[in-house]
C-alpha cells in the first residue's frame, strides 16, 4: 500500500505521550510492515509510530541494513555524553548538533513477544532516543540551546511560506547525520 502520511510539527498527535502495545496480531504487523515503507521512502533510518499518527509505542529502525522493530521500549541505563547531528522527519529542512546520553541500556519486545535486551552505544543509541521521544511527545526541538531554537523557528517559518511539498531534499547519510 501506499505509505503512511509523515506528521509535521505542528500536528498535536507528536507531543502526547504514546500508549503502551498490548495487543501484536496480524493487523498490527501489517502495520509495522507499512511503517518500514514509509521510513525507506522518505528516506529515514527511524521512524515512530506517532509519526504517522498512530499513538502506540514502538518504533521501526534500519541505521545499519537491520531492520528492526521495537515494542514498548523503555531505557533503564544511560552513560555519558556525546554530540550528533540529528534531523527529524516530522521538522523537515531542519538539523541539529544535539547533546544526548552516549550510550542507553534498553529494553523492549520484538513482533514475536520476545525480550529485547540492548546496550546501545553511537549511532545506534541516538537513534534509539530520538525514536523513544516521540513516544513521550518530545520533538528534537525540545533538546534545542535557545539560540538554536530561534534559528529553528525563523527557518520553519521560511519553510512554511514555502510549503511543506517544496521543502528541499532532506540530505540522508552525509557524515553522521541523519534523519530520524
Ligand atoms: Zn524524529
């Protein structure tokens, strides 16, 4: 099917926190299914289930050509401090250099209810917790220095003048940044 609408800044369903999944049946798979569409398409290397409006928690991923999904995530450990740059694709035409734990110890569930049990460190982990914000309703804007968010702000009402559909091809996988 076609992929999913990618919500915007703007749309409320990104800033309430997500309900956990009790349910994993045929449907919900197919929609995990029709979320890793719609993250290759945009392209991304994550995408949250809220992103397409859907307020559950779980997110799909491939930062490394691994697919992945993960249910009701929560990160019980986190260590040290590192630097990324970081892009979302609900606040297109936008990138950050943004501080964020190093490394996460998280745990979740797979799509066949097994436990997942992750030590996370590098590109990984930054995935992992700009995916885990968006269940909580936090957009990246949230982890902004107020100059930053200034220069946010002042770029989103250019790229809102322009219109979403002429917004520039978001760069995916030049250096370490990416869009999450
Ligand atoms: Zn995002």
């Amino acid at each position: 099917m076609a992929p999913h609408l990618i919500r915007i800044i703007g749309d409320p369903v990104l800033t309430q926190r997500a309900t956990e999944v009790t349910n994993v049946d045929g449907a919900f798979a197919k929609l995990v299914q029709d979320m890793f569409g719609t993250m290759y398409e945009a392209p991304g290397v994550g995408l949250a289930a809220p992103q397409i409006g859907v307020q559950k928690r779980f997110f799909v991923f491939d930062y490394d050509d691994e697919p992945g999904v993960i249910i009701n995530p929560v990160i019980v450990e986190t260590r040290g401090e590192a630097e990324f740059s970081e892009g979302c694709l609900s606040i297109p035409g936008l990138h950050f250099d943004i501080v964020r734990p190093a490394e996460i110890h998280v745990k979740g569930y797979d799509l066949d209810g097994n436990e997942l049990d992750l030590e996370l460190d590098d590109f990984a982990s930054r995935v992992f917790q700009h995916e885990i914000d968006h269940l909580e309703g936090i957009l990246m804007e949230k982890h902004l220095t107020a100059e930053q968010l200034a220069e946010a702000r002042s770029t989103l009402r250019e790229l809102r003048a322009l219109g979403v559909g002429q917004l520039p091809e978001p760069e995916v996988g030049v250096g370490r940044f990416r869009i999450l």
